[in-house]
C-alpha cells in the first residue's frame, strides 16, 4: 500500500492511494483498478497524502493536507478507506476529518500518522501561528470514529513552538515506544533562522513528557558541521533505542550529508553508536557532487529481525540521482555485507536520470520494500515501489 498523490494533465495535485499484491502486480480488486483518488477536501484543486497506516480492522488511514479554492489555506486532512478501497463514511461522517486553524493561523498540514494501542489515531505536522508568522509542531489524536479525542492536549490536539528560540517548529515523522509515549521527529528553528533536529516526547494525555531529554525534546545542530539539520523518519530499535534519519549540512553548507542520529529511552545521545558521539553521515553514495555540492538524503529508517538499521533516500551524482539505501549494524557500521559495501543505488528506473526513495518497509519474509519516485526520459515523474532482497 502506498500513498501519494497523482496529477493529472493541466490539473493540480490530488491525493492517491495504490495497492500491489506481494509479486508486485497491481491489485485490480482494489479501488479503480488497484488505485484511488480523493477529491478534494477543503475546496481546491490540491490534496497531498504524506503518511499511511494500517487499523486493527484493516481500515487504510491516510494523514495530509488539502488546500482550499485559492490554494492560499491549508487544512490537515485524515482520510479513511476499507479495505476495499472504498471511501469509509463511518469516519468523520464523510470518510475524513479536517483540523485547521489550530494554531491561530490559516495553515495547518498532516505529515506523520500513528494508531496506538487503544485505535486511536495520531496525526504530526505543523500549524501556523496567528498571522501565519511562524509555525508550531502540531500533534492531533482522534478516536476511532474520527471525533477529535478531547481528552488529549488541549481538546484534542498539542501544539509546540520555540524549542530551539525562534519561530518554526515542524513534526514530519512519529512513533509510539512500548510505553505508550510518543516520539515526534521533525525541526526547530533557531533564532537565526538556523534549523536544528527536534525530537519531541508526549506521554499518553498529550503532556510533553519532562523526564525526556531536556524538559521533554532534545536538539541536534550543525551534525556535520553546517547549519542546518533536519529530521525526515523515525523508528524505535528492538533495544527500545531512538533511531532518527534525515539530512545535515556540511561545513560551509555546500553539501547535505544523510544523518542517522540514536538516542536513549531518556533523549540522552547513544555515545555507542557510530563513531562519532551517536551519529553516522553518510556522503557523496553515489559519487557525485550534485548542484555544486555533496547531496545525501535519508527519508525512511527501518531496522531488520537481526537488529541492522535501513536507511531509505537519495544520493545525488552530476547528472541526476540515485535511490539510495544503506544498512547498518546496531553499532552504527556500515554493513559491509550489504550491496555496494554497505549500500546499494537504482537508477533509470522509469527511463530517466532521477531516482529518489522515501520511505521503507520490511515485509514478513525479510525482504526490503522502498516507495519514492523516478523521472521519465521526458522528466514526467512516475511513483515508484522497489523491492529489494
């Protein structure tokens, strides 16, 4: 199952789901031939689905955005769906739940989704602040009905702002540890408009959890020596650690490196990891120095039954860009039993020169699973599913 969105010819972007059996094929049974689109939600020609899970009942929830007739608002967006593909009316009485507004601003976007232990659904992203001067790191929970869950936060929802001293805190990625407790990954902006790695922990009632890090979050900045770190996926290792992948900029900032930070069940920096005080960099993977400089990303992180870590994303060369996946030890060393000494790269998939994964998975016999994108010869950008061994 992935999500996505799709745009038509001469149109804007609309929200879609697709479904492939385990051999690849399209899932004919599923939607409209194996696929569905949303229309659009707040009024406008663009709906966005950025994350997806799975319920308890096979139910297919999807956390966006969509924006309204003039493209200038944006409202957070959960859809639901059967398992059929059919748009699920028991959900929000319409098959979806919109929040806006939340932060006092105009725009209010879904970019991570989490069902918990009790089927409630959690939601991270951003939610701008009155006159839409800044944003703050948004987490929603609904029940599963699709009613905002009063009993979370503040009527439902939690916001954070300022975390790092300036005005742009963002979540893009979230977890549920076996606790209950809920991680949020994403950035803060410092007071010089430099960005930092956040990662946020709530207990259960949506209260940021104090005993975590420094008063409930901790921070990575200049990670690789630049000014810039960013979060993009998070996951919890089987020893209950905190793995973080996302991108840093290098020193002078003419280059980003895929960063994978680890942290401790308390938010203390895992000094095993790596060789580097709990983080790897990984750089030039496709031996290239794209737009000038060096260019990394990592996107999705999954760790396999014997404890090794995945890193989904990209690695730029002079003509394009490779999907890139890596695998490390639970020491943070490259596995270099893996691929290309420790990595392997696809490109050209769809006929072009760009290949990008963005998130990944691990089915039940092992193998790798990879969702992202890759340009056509004509730069036409195709979705993408990879499988890997």
């Amino acid at each position: 199952m992935v999500a996505g969105y799709s745009v038509a010819p001469g149109s804007k972007q609309k929200m879609a789901l697709w479904r492939f059996t385990p051999t690849g094929a399209v899932d004919a049974a599923f939607g409209s031939n194996g696929h569905v689109v949303a229309a659009s939600v707040a009024g406008g020609a663009q709906d966005v689905g950025n994350a997806i899970a799975i319920d308890s009942a096979g139910n297919i929830l999807v956390a966006g955005y969509s924006f309204n007739a003039g493209s200038t608002v944006s409202d957070m967006v959960v859809w639901r769906y059967t398992s059929t593909g059919a748009t699920d009316a028991n959900f929000g009485g319409s098959g979806h739940v919109v929040a806006t507004g939340t932060g006092g601003g105009t725009n209010d976007l879904g970019f991570a989704i989490a069902i918990d232990s009790a089927g409630k659904i959690l939601v991270a992203g951003s939610s701008s602040t009155a006159g839409n001067t800044g944003t703050d790191m948004a987490l929603w929970r609904y029940t599963s009905t699709g009613a905002a869950d009063t009993a979370f936060g503040n009527n439902g929802h939690a916001l954070t702002t300022g975390t790092a001293g300036g005005t742009k805190d963002s979540g893009i990625a979230i977890a549920i540890d076996s606790a209950g407790r809920i991680l949020v990954a994403g950035s803060s902006f410092a007071a010089g408009n430099f960005a930092d790695m956040a990662l946020w922990r709530y207990a259960s009632t949506g209260a940021a959890d104090a005993t975590f890090g420094n008063n409930g979050h901790v921070l990575a900045a200049s990670t690789a020596g630049g000014i810039q770190d960013f979060a993009r996926a998070i996951a919890i290792d089987p020893a209950g650690k905190i793995l973080v992948v996302g991108t840093s900029n290098v020193a002078g900032n003419s280059g980003v490196e895929m960063a994978l930070w680890r942290y401790t069940s308390t938010g203390a920096v895992d000094t095993t990891f790596g060789s580097s005080n709990g983080h790897v960099l990984a750089a030039a993977t496709a031996g290239g120095t794209g737009d000038g400089g060096t260019l990394d990303f990592g996107s999705g992180v999954s760790t396999d039954s014997v404890g090794n870590i995945l890193v989904a994303g990209e690695s730029d060369f002079a003509a394009g860009a490779d999907m890139a996946l890596w695998r490390y030890t639970s020491t943070g060393a490259a596995d270099t039993a893996f691929g290309s000494n420790g990595h392997a790269l696809t490109t050209g998939t769809a006929g072009g020169s760009g290949d990008v994964g963005n998130a990944i998975a691990i089915d039940s016999a092992g193998k790798i699973l990879v969702t992202g994108y890759s340009y056509t010869a004509t730069n036409v950008v195709d979705m993408a599913l990879w499988r890997l061994k």
